[in-house]
C-alpha cells in the first residue's frame, strides 16, 4: 500500500513538441510539414525523431496483456543510454508519458507526466529516464524502434518516493466519430 503522504501525484500535461522536447520528439503528422507522395494520394510527413543506437535498430511491437490499474503508481524508471527509444500506438488511443530529464538518477519531484491526444507517438532521447510503457487497455499495440543489439542499454532505479499518475479521463480519441 503506498502511503499518500509520501507518494508524489503527477499532474497530466497535454503532450506537445515544445513540452516534450527536453525529453525526446513527439512522432506525428501534426509536427512537421508534408510533401505529396504516390501520385499525391497520400502527405509524407519526414524525419519525425531522432533515431540513435550503438547497436543495431529494429522495429518490434508490445502489445499490453493486462491494463494498468488506475490511478498508477509508479515507483521506478529506467534508461536507455545508448540510444534512443520510439513507442508509436498502433490504433488511436491515447497513453501516458512520465519522464525525467537524462542525466543523474531523477528523484520522485523531477518527474513529469505527459497523455497523448491519441494520435501521437514519442521517442525518447539516449539516456531520458521514463517510467516503463503504460498500458491503458489490455490489447493496446505500440510500434517500438529501439536497439535490439545492446543488451545492456537498460538502466533502472527506484525512485525516492513512487509517483502517482492520476486516472485518465474517459475522453474520445482524435478519430472517434469519424467516416469509417
């Protein structure tokens, strides 16, 4: 049981660029210009993050088998030092981001906590520490580009006290509503 009187509650920030950028890129259509592609049937948007490995690159996906319980408590967070680290939701929902800057190991107030409107993936930059991926539903898909050569770019540590992340609000995704 965590004690309320020591844990931490995060306040959920919309996801943005300029919010993010501390930590990483925000990966979507809405960040950059596009450029006409096939015939000018479909916009390209390019060079959404910045990619970084000391190994080799992939691209896997997660797909969440048990859904958080909400509110989430988190009491640890982890690192990849040697690159860079994208989770791109599959299907329009939304999802919750909680990093701190790279650098030394992050206390409990260093922390900040992102929702995503649904459309919006994040890569996080070599070294930000980030409370491992959050499954709101169970079934939930995540395209994830990340080094699956390194197996020693994971570093974690237990925060000094665990991190509440408030509930998130039944809202409806970007495209709920939308033309099928």
């Amino acid at each position: 049981m965590i004690d309320a009187d020591t844990a931490r509650t995060l306040t959920l920030e919309p996801l943005s660029a300029e919010t993010f950028r501390p930590y990483g890129d925000v990966i979507g259509a809405g960040t950059a210009s596009a450029d006409p592609m096939n015939d000018a049937r479909f916009e390209r948007y390019d060079d959404l993050a910045r990619l970084t490995a000391a190994g080799r690159l992939g691209v896997s996906i997660a797909r969440c088998r048990r859904a958080a319980s909400q509110p989430v408590t988190c009491p640890m967070v982890e690192r990849h030092p040697r690159g860079s680290q994208a989770f791109v939701p599959l299907a329009g929902f939304r999802f919750v981001v909680v990093v701190a800057p790279a650098g030394a190991a992050p206390a409990a107030d260093d922390l900040r906590a992102f929702l995503t409107d649904g459309s919006q993936g994040v890569n996080y930059r070599a070294g930000t520490w980030h409370v491992p991926l959050i499954g709101l539903a169970a079934g939930q898909q995540f395209l994830i580009i990340d080094d699956v050569a390194s197996s020693d770019n994971c570093d974690t540590h237990t925060l000094d006290r665990p991190v509440v992340v408030p509930a998130v609000p039944d809202l409806p995704s970007p495209d709920a509503g939308a033309a099928p």
